[in-house]
C-alpha cells in the first residue's frame, strides 16, 4: 500500500518541448543523411521549376530583359491554335501509348508467367531490352529503319511485294503520329511487362486454386482474381507512364524533326522547344511548361481519385 501510495504521489514526467531548438542528437544525424539528396532535389527539381514558374509572368528578350506582363502569357496559350493542336495530340499520344502499352504488357506477363512456358528467363530479357535503350537511340534507330529511301522497312515491304513505292510515313501526317506511338509502345511497353509479371507472382496461389475448384473457367479466373489483385500494380503502373509519357520530348524530336510534318506529331515539349529556341520567346515558353505541368497534376490526381473510389 505504501508503495502504491509513493507511485500514486510521484510527479509525472513534463514531455520535452520538441520544437527547433530541441532536437536530438539522432534527429541531427537523419537530417545529416537526408540533406545531400534534399539539395540535389532543390538544385536538380525545385528551382528550375520555380524559375519556370516566375519566367511564366514576363516577357523576355533576345538579350534577357525581362518585362512583366502578368497573366498575358498564359491568356496567349490558351488562345494559341499551336497550344491547343499540340494539347491535343500530347493527349492522343499519351493515352492511345499507355491503353496498348498496358493490353499488350498485360497479354505478354500472362503468357510469361504461364506454367507451360518455357525459357521464360530469357524471354523477359529480351521483352526488356527496349526499355534499357535510350530515347535518342530507339529515335534514331526506328528513324533510320522506316526511311523512306533507305530503311529496311520499305525494303521488306517490296519484297513482300506489297508495294511498288516507297511509303513515306514521317513525312505523312496521317501516318507519321500513328508511326510515332508505335515506336512509343515498343520502347514503353516492356516497362507494363515487368510491373504486371511482379503482380502476377505475388497473387495468392490459394485463390487461384479455389477459383479452379468451383469450377472457374480461365476468363471468369482472370476478371474475378487475377485483375483485383493487379489493380494496385495497375494504378502504380498507369500514373507512371502518364508522367512520362506526356512530358515526353527526346524521341519525337529526333523521329520527326520536332514534331512535323505540318506540326502533325508537335507534343507540347516540342512545342515548348520550338517557342523557347527557335522563336526566342522564353517567357511564353515557360508559360505553356507550365501549363503542361499543371496539366499532368490534374491528371495525376484524378486518375488517384477515380481510384480511390472504386
């Protein structure tokens, strides 16, 4: 009892204050780890865009006098018929890339992870080959295959024997952008590969089973299993591919010249290159980089809020 008594009248220990000036030894020694990749970040990340942000509200010259203008520039944008043919073929591009990127990575784990498949090892290093090559090369690669002169594409087309000419596809502005996300899903595609093959190896195996065992055909296995347990891998999958995939510059550059014919294949990047380089308009250049990045934002959002939902 008197024991109890002593504990009872004890006086509770006051919680330190953990404010700035208060912080430990082993607090110091996270911000310690964490400080070179923060100021890589800000180096690397937060200031171009801030700069970008700031470019956004004044016009630039030749010599980089900068005037302030507020909002025209963005007003200009939005009334430009050059920003709204590149939105939209930023948007025809992206989406159409990532629908065939996510089908046919999908077809291509399943037959992967099939149980009668044989040399699946060797199989997905060559479906990931294209993922691990640059977007200038894969650019200059396709470039040079489907040329019109010389690319062994029309070369195989003649001896097929069917055509008599050459086609020119990135000189065709009805073929150049269908052309342009070809090459696209082939370089992106094995990406969806790699992230849907890892879903499918972690999908409890005892579902699987119990599906076969009430009498599941392949498909109902595939709807009612198989894609809620890829839903995450999915989602992960499908906001990456939108980030990249709508800021894309490299490969379009060197595919078609900086988005010709006719501004045919112009994505918003190549069009920022065009304003900011060519023209010498940096201000209105930075505006429309940062339209696209709000852009990209509010399709990232939705996308993770339609998800959340379902």
């Amino acid at each position: 009892m008197n024991n109890m008594a002593e504990k009872k009248h004890q006086p509770t220990p006051t919680k330190k204050n953990s404010g700035f000036f208060n912080i430990t030894k082993d607090d110091w020694m996270g911000w310690a780890f964490v400080l070179p990749a923060l100021l890589i970040f800000t180096l690397v990340l937060a200031y171009p865009i801030g700069y970008a942000i700031r470019l956004s509200f004044f016009k630039v010259g030749i010599n980089f006098s900068q005037t302030f203008v507020g909002v025209k520039n963005f007003v200009t944008a939005i009334k430009d018929p050059y920003f709204i043919n590149s939105l939209e073929i930023t948007l025809i591009y992206t989406v159409v890339s990532i629908s065939l990127s996510l089908v046919l990575g999908m077809i291509i784990a399943l037959i992967l992870n099939a149980d009668w498949m044989k040399g699946r090892r060797l199989l997905s290093t060559i479906f990931l080959i294209p993922w691990t090559i640059s977007f200038v090369v894969t650019g200059a690669t396709w470039k040079w295959i489907l040329n019109a002169q010389y690319g062994v594409f029309n070369v195989l087309l003649r001896n097929a024997g069917l055509t008599t000419t050459n086609i020119t596809i990135f000189g065709n502005p009805d073929l150049a952008l269908p052309a342009a996300i070809f090459v696209n899903v082939w370089r992106s595609m094995p990406f969806a590969v790699v992230m849907i093959s890892a879903g499918l190896q972690s999908i409890p195996q005892d579902q699987v089973e119990a599906a076969w065992v009430d009498g599941a055909s392949a498909l109902q296995v595939f709807r009612n299993v198989t894609l809620p347990n890829l839903k995450n891998i999915i989602s992960v999958t499908t906001v990456l591919l939108t980030i990249w995939i709508f800021v894309q510059f490299d490969l379009t550059q060197i595919l078609t010249d900086g988005g010709g014919p006719n501004h045919a294949t112009e994505l918003l990047s190549n069009l920022i290159y065009r304003i900011s380089f060519h023209n010498f308009q940096f201000g209105y250049g930075a505006a429309i980089a940062v339209l696209m990045l709000l852009i990209v934002l509010l399709l990232t959002i939705f996308y993770m809020r339609v998800l959340d939902r379902e």
